[in-house]
C-alpha cells in the first residue's frame, strides 16, 4: 500500500530534522566554513543528492538554524507576554533562558559566536543581524516590564538585567557542568523580580 501525503510529510519533517542536527553538530565542532554539505548527508545518514532534495546548500540549512533559534525567542517573548504581573514576566524569561542554555550549551556559544561574526562576512553577518535583531526586541520588551514595574530609568534597569542574565548565560555554556546555576537563577529573581 502506498504512503499517504501525510505519511510522506512526516518522513520528510523527520529527515529534515536529522539533517539540521547534524548540521549544527558539524557546524559547532568544526565550524560553519569548515564542513561541507557532504559531512553533513554522512553525518544524517544519507546521500548528499537527497540532501540537496531538502536544502539548496550549506546557507540554506543554516539560515534554517537561525530561524528556529529566532522563533524560541519569540517563544519566550509571547509566553512572557501572556502572564500577568511584570515579576512573572522576568521570571519566565530567566527560567527559559537559563533552563535552555543548560539543555544546550553548545549551541548558545555556535549562535553567540554566529552573532559576533565581522561586518566583512557578507555570507554570515546578515544571520547575525537577524539574532542580534531579534535579541533588541526582546530588550526592548523587558524595557516595558521594567516601565511597568515603575522603575525609574526603565532602559538602564533592562541593560543591567540583560548583561546579568547574558553573562550567567555564557557562564553555563562555558563550564555547564561546574556552574551553580540554581543559586544565580534564584539571585537574579531576587534582584529584579520584585513588583
């Protein structure tokens, strides 16, 4: 019996992930400039022709990457949107940051270092541009949160948060074993998530 669309659509979503995976796996151990499209089909398990069925090339997978890195932010801004007091706000995007950071920490250092990449890039600072982009509208959001807690200078209280929560965030990424993630989690509720 032949597969159905949406059996096919599954198998699809499924082999598009496990190309992605290894995408990122190859482009953190070994950089993006160094793996080639042919490392990444023998590290997904398939030929590089049906590769190239789901992907134009190497940019292609990568602006991928960027986009679903994107969305998990926005992910966090919606989710924090939705509650009610500024404190829960802070307090979800804390605990999302801190608890994806620890999931993950290797990725949080390919996207920090995708983010600093120089201008002369042409071929990578436009994904840069899009994460650093989309990092301001999340400040620009904690900047609300910290107006409607009635902070006086709203922006400088967000810069202070985003570099405490950036730096422990690099932090657990660097030494994601050695690092007592709880204790600052609880620390950077306490200084500013007090309505």
């Amino acid at each position: 019996m032949p597969r159905t669309p949406e059996e096919n659509e599954r198998i699809r979503q499924l082999s598009k992930e496990k190309i992605r995976t290894s995408a990122m796996e190859l482009f953190i151990k070994q950089g993006y400039y160094a793996t080639s499209i042919s490392d990444v089909a023998k590290k997904a398990g398939i030929s590089k022709g049906l590769l190239y069925n789901y992907y134009k090339g190497k940019e292609e997978l990568l602006s991928e990457l960027v986009n679903a890195r994107i969305n998990e932010v926005v992910e966090v801004m919606e989710g924090a949107s939705a509650l009610q007091t500024p404190s829960e706000q802070l307090k979800y995007i804390v605990g999302g940051a801190i608890y994806n950071i620890h999931q993950n920490p290797e990725i949080h250092r390919f996207f920090l270092h995708l983010q600093t990449q120089p201008e002369a890039d042409e071929e990578l600072i436009k994904y840069s541009n899009q994460l650093v982009e989309e990092n301001a509208r999340l400040f620009e959001l904690q900047c609300e949160i910290f107006k409607r807690m009635g902070v006086k200078e709203p922006r400088k209280r967000s810069l202070y948060f985003s570099s405490v929560l950036q730096g422990i965030m690099l932090m657990i990424s660097t030494y994601p074993q050695k690092f007592p993630k709880e204790e600052l989690e609880k620390q950077i509720i306490s200084e500013f998530c007090n309505d």
